[in-house]
C-alpha cells in the first residue's frame, strides 16, 4: 500500500515538473526570473571564436568575471580585447583541450591565479566533416578528445569546488548531432553522443548528491559561425542555418533561467520524439527527402574563413 501511495505522489509530481517544462519550451523566451551572474566567474572553453566569443561578450555584459581557454591564441586574444573595452575583468589562457594533462595544468593556474569558477561552460568543438573510411586515425580520435573527453576534465577540475559552495552550473554544448546520426559526421556525431551522455550522466550523479550545481545541455542544429561552412540544407524554411546571435541569445536564457536541456530550434523537440520512436529504416528515408543524409557533401568547414 506504502509502495502504491508513494509511486502516485511521485507521477504526480513528475506530471506538474512535465507541465512546468513543456510551459518553458513552448512559451517566448524572456519572461522568466533570471539568476544573477554579477561578480561571478565564468570559464567558456572555444572562446576564441564563434559561439564561445559571443557567450563571453553576454556573461561580460551582464557583469560575470570571464575566463578564456583556447587553442587559438591570436583569436582568444581578441575576445579577451574587447572585453577588456567593455571594461569586463578577464585573463586568457591557451590550452589545447585534447590533452588532457594540459588541461589540468591549466586549471591548476586559473585555480591560483583567478581562484574559484561558479559557471563552466564546456563549448570548444571540432569537426573533420569526412566519411568514415576517408577520416585519417588521428583526426578522429582528435575529435574525441576535444569534443568529449575533455569534457570529463574540465569537469574534475571545476566541479570540486562547486560542491564545496552548493553551487554552479556546468553547461554542454553538444549538438542535435548528439541526438542523431548524419552521414558525413561519424566521428563528429559519435563525439556529441558521448557529450549529452556525459551530461546526463552528471546531471544524475548531481540529483543524487543533491546539490544545487546545475547543468545544462544544449543541442543546436547546424548555425552559421565557419565552423561547418559549405554544408546546405535542402529546405532552409524547415531546416535552416541559425544565426551566432540567435543561438546564443537561447543559450543564455537557458543557462540564466536553470535550464537543462535547450534544442534549438524548437521544432528538434519534435525531432527527438520521433527519433526515439521511429525505425531506422523510416529515419533515414526522411533523412534523404530533407536533404540531411547529403547536408555535408560540400562541407568545407573553418578553412575558408577567419577564426
Ligand atoms: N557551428 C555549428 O553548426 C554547430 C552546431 C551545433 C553545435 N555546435 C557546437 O558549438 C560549439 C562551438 O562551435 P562554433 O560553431 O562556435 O565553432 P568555432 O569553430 O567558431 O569555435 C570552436 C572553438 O573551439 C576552439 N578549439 C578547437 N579545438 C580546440 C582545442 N584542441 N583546444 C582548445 N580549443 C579548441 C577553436 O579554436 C574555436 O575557437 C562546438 O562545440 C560545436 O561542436 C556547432
């Protein structure tokens, strides 16, 4: 009787967390409470470029302490200059994430020289954008190391002291790559699986410590910052190519609102649902008529652009 009276308390309280959530997906962004960032410390890897530059320019905006890890030097110091004009306290550091005793190195200096991280946000990435049999051995297991296991190490290092205090946030950038698989990113795909199983995995180990250190993982389709330049959609109404600006605007109301997951655009909600349901067989022929199976054959990716 126990057993029974316990599991209808605790459908009922999933119902009302079900309700709240569909609520915040489906509802403009905006007008929920946000957290304050102000005086914090926020370390975003990858802030040399792209998503990561811009996501350091909002947390500065909103009065955060930034911290800049990189491999690319030239394009850290840049974002590191213009926070600086912005008269936002920041110190970069160029770390290549897919050694994994670099990164302990360096969080070991950002420990003694700037001291605790209240936000981590796990967003340098890489893509080889071959076919499996065509994608050399090393860029492969490169791809790994960047986009997942480093994951593991930013995580060891930071994490501790979040849990010391009962509080921070740990965010994934992963990508809907990281919900399905597409023809032209093997490695790529199989790396972001391994970064939302990494989030999921800490956001269960998190919920049973019960500590208030957050996580969020994010999971974008394909956004215009160079990174996966050349590649086409074939309906663009449906599937289109999502501006920096736009993405990064969703990522930090999820990141300010507690949020734990963030597709983004809305209809990949749609996506996951049926992508857990449907046969293989039924995948991959609304693959090809949406173009996804042939999105990547004319990748070019970073090359043809400035970082
Ligand atoms: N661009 C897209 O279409 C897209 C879509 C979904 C998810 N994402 C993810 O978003 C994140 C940001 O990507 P972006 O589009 O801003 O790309 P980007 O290439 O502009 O940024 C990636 C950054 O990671 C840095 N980096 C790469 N290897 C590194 C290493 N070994 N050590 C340290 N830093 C390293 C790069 O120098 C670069 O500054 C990535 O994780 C990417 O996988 C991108």
């Amino acid at each position: 009787m126990q057993d029974i009276l316990e599991s209808v308390v605790v459908t009922l309280h999933a119902i009302c967390l079900l309700i709240i959530s569909t609520i915040r997906n489906c509802f403009p962004m905006g007008w929920l409470l946000r957290k304050d960032v102000r005086g914090q410390t926020v370390l975003i890897t990858g802030s040399g470029s792209g998503l990561g530059r811009l996501m350091a320019f909002e947390f500065g905006k909103l009065g955060a302490r930034l911290v800049l890890w990189d491999i690319n030097e030239q394009g850290n110091k840049e974002t590191l200059k213009e926070l600086e004009a912005m008269g936002v306290e920041a110190k970069a550091y160029t770390v290549d994430l897919s050694e994994y005793k670099e990164i302990n190195r360096t969080a070991d200096l950002v420990k003694s020289e700037v001291g605790k991280v209240d936000i981590l946000v796990n967003n340098a990435g890489i893509v080889t954008g071959k076919k499996l049999l065509q994608c050399p051995d090393e860029l492969m297991v490169k791809t790994v190391s960047v986009n997942t296991n480093a994951l593991f190490f930013t995580t060891k290092n930071f994490l501790p002291g979040m849990l010391e205090s009962n509080k921070g946030h740990i965010v994934t950038i992963a990508s809907m790559a990281g919900k399905c698989g597409v023809a032209g990113l093997v490695d790529y795909c199989a790396s972001k699986h391994g970064a939302v199983g990494f989030n999921d995995s800490l956001a269960s180990e998190l919920y049973a410590l019960k500590k208030d250190v957050k996580t969020t993982v994010v999971c974008p389709i394909y956004i215009n910052t160079g990174m996966f330049d050349g590649i086409a959609t074939k309906w663009p109404t449906l599937l289109p190519i999502l501006s920096p600006e736009y993405v990064v605007d969703c990522i930090m109301e999820a990141v300010l609102t507690d949020r734990a997951f963030l597709a983004i655009p809305k209809f990949s909600y749609i996506f996951i649902a049926l992508a857990g349901l449907l046969p293989t067989e039924v995948l991959n022929l609304y693959g090809d008529h949406f173009g996804i199976t042939h999105s990547m054959d004319h990748f070019k990716g970073r090359q043809s652009r400035q970082a």
